[in-house]
C-alpha cells in the first residue's frame, strides 16, 4: 500500500477481493477444498488443502496482522482454539501467569485440559507489579494478559508486564478482544502475541465464532502456523467471509458503540439504584489513568453495573430491559446484558449483583430511556 493509510482505509483495502481473475468487487466464498496444481507441480498463489490455507482465510489472516500492526496473523475456529494453540505452543512442565479476572473459559481450559499436559499456571492480580514480578518461576514462559478484563472491566498496563516479560525471558500475550484494534494495539506496546475472538467485535453482527492471533516474531509464527494446520481448528471460508465482511465496518461500529458505552455508563453512574459502574472511561474507574494512556480515542463499548439488591433484583432488571437481550456474547450490533456469575457457575468470583452490558448501534436516547424503566 502507498501512503499509510488510516484504519478505516486499511480495513476496507485489506479485505478486497485479491484471487478472482473476473475481478468482482465483493469476494466470493472459496469452498473448494483443494486446489489444482500447475503443470511444473506449482500452485497459483500457494493454495494447496484448504486446512492449510483459503482465500478468504488469507484475507481475514492478512487484514488482522495489518489492523493490529503485526507481522503474521493466523485465524482459528474460535477464540478459544486461537488460546489453545498458543498453549499449544508451549512445552510440557512451563508455567503461565493467568490474571484474576479472566475469560472463565479459559481458566477452565487451563484447569480441565491443559493442566493434564502439565502446563501449570498461578492466577495474579496483574494491577499489582510486584506481585506479578513475585510470581514469577524459572519454568513462567508465558504472562497472558486481559485488559479490559470480562466481567470486571480491569486495565492491565501492558506496556509494564511486557517489559517484565522482556527481563525475564518470557512471552506476554494479550486477549484484545474487548478493546479491538480500533482502541488498541498491544503489539505497539510491546506485547509479543494478540489473541481475539472475532466472534466478537470483528464479526459484529452475532452470526459467527472465529479467533485470531497476531504475532511479529517469526520463529513463534511458524510455531503457531504449525499448530494451525496440524491441530487443523482452522474457520471455514464462509466464517472468514462473514468476519472479513464485518472488519468493513469494525470502525464504524465500534466507534458509535463506545459512544453510546460511555454516555450509558455516565447515566447509570448517577442513578440511585445502581451501586457502582464499571467502566475505565469513568474517572471513578481504579485504573482510568492507565486507560487513558492505554486507549486510543475510546474506552470500548463494554461494561458491567453492580445494582442495589441481590441477583434476584439482577435478573429483574435485565428482563425488565427491551432493548437489552439477555444472551450470553458481546460485540454485535444488538446490545445484550448477562448476568455473568450464574453463567460462571459456582466457583466464579463474580459479585452475584454484577449484570455485564455490551452496549450496541441502537439510538443512546432509546437505551437510556429503556435503562430508566427497567429500574424503577
Ligand atoms: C468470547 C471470548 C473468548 C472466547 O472466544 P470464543 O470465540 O467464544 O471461542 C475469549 N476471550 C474473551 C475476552 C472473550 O470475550
């Protein structure tokens, strides 16, 4: 590309029809398995088994590495096969640094599967440097790092633990999903991997599961590349055509989300019947300065409210909203809210008063006035 183009550009030049010698301005989705070879044994643009690589995964692959300003991306059939692979890519006996408030299902994957290979792992408050340095073991080859983290909205300094990582020989990864590329880029931070579940943000419209990873090194890429297609959880091409066509409109999406994100945690702030609002725009948020130095041009479109009352008065209100569906994910057009303990289970550190909000496109007036008379 020519200038240097700005993310709205990118995000559009990046997901173009490239393989189509008829040229059509929307990509078609490339079913074909595989792909024939030329006459010297040669394949036209390296397209060989579709495990290995598609068109359209190439393109979902190329746009995320150049979104989030990395050398090689790599698109998985889910976020929690994208996190598996880069577990995968650790050896039998190294030891994670997990933070507390984690995506549960990854804790779990760690507890229940990898624990098995003994990959082993200790769960640290990542606000806390020190006690992150402390933990730190001779086998820690990997810090994982979530920020804003799910449901608490925590803000990790990644700029910090990656040079913690740094000095101590080891990888920091980040689940980026919350924030998206559009508000930060970890790499740029000096992270060394970014993991996403595109069936989030980037596809936008609750309609595909999909996960990425982005890395600059290329030792670790091949690594990662290698699990790609042995572990074979790659999407299929009409996923990456679904997440290619959402990153079209990441941009725009997003950035009226967060709008409506922040207005919404401004209103909610001030009513009598809300406890606190989690959200790392707020002045009130414990970490609202390294947000701010973290965030480019917003805070993201996430956040959870602690409501007066117990998870009876919790369940209340999310079924007293119209606008709100009570559904588990986040990132699409719609707004959703979830009652996050009681999908956690039992052992979940998540106050039973907490409802998680993903806020959408709609009208703020309209989610505002919703809010207002589900909680009287
Ligand atoms: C949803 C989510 C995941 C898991 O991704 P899937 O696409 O559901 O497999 C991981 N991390 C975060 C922060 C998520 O929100």
């Amino acid at each position: 590309m020519k200038s240097n183009p700005k993310f709205e550009t990118l995000a559009i030049k990046s997901t173009e029809n490239k393989f189509s010698n008829s040229k059509p301005a929307s990509t078609p989705i490339y079913l074909s398995s595989t792909y024939e070879r030329n006459s010297d044994g040669s394949y036209t643009n390296d397209f060989v088994y579709s495990r290995d690589n598609n068109p359209n995964r190439k393109i979902v692959e190329q746009s995320v590495a150049l979104l989030e300003k990395g050398n090689f991306g790599f698109a998985f059939s889910s976020g929690m096969a994208a996190v598996s692979a880069v577990f995968q890519s650790l050896k039998t006996g190294d030891h994670i640094l997990l933070p507390d408030d984690i995506y549960y299902a990854i804790k779990k994957l760690m507890e229940e599967v990898f624990k098995h290979w003994n990959l082993t792992y200790d769960i640290v408050d990542m606000a806390n440097l020190e006690m992150v340095k402390k933990s730190i073991k001779k086998s820690t080859s990997l810090i994982w790092v979530e920020s804003p983290s799910n449901p608490q909205l925590k803000i990790t300094d990644i700029s910090a633990i990656s040079a913690i990582a740094k000095e101590n020989n080891m990888l920091c990864a980040v689940d980026n999903t919350w924030a998206t590329p559009v508000f930060q880029n970890p790499l740029g931070l000096n992270a060394d991997i970014v993991m996403h579940s595109s069936t989030k943000y980037f596809g936008g419209h609750s309609d595909v599961i999909g996960g990425c990873i982005v890395v600059n090194d290329e030792n670790l890429a091949k690594k990662i590349k290698n699990i790609q297609l042995l572990s074979g959880a790659v999407p299929s091409p009409f996923d990456c055509w679904l997440i290619a066509r959402g990153i079209q409109t990441l941009h725009l999406r997003v950035t009226k989300q967060t709008e409506n994100a922040l207005k919404l945690a401004y209103f909610l702030e001030m009513h009598p019947k809300i406890e606190k609002v989690l959200y790392p725009g707020l002045i009130s948020h414990p970490q609202h300065l390294i947000a701010k130095k973290q965030f480019k041009n917003g805070f993201g479109a996430m956040l959870s409210v602690l409501i007066k009352g117990d998870e009876t008065e919790a369940f209340k209100i999310s079924t007293n909203l119209n606008y709100f569906k009570t559904a588990t994910s986040l990132g699409g057009v719609e707004s959703l809210i979830e009652h996050r303990k009681s999908v956690e289970g039992k052992n979940s550190s998540t106050p039973s008063n907490l409802l998680r909000i993903s806020v959408g496109i709609e009208h703020i007036d309209d989610l505002i006035e919703d809010w207002k008379q589900a909680l009287i």
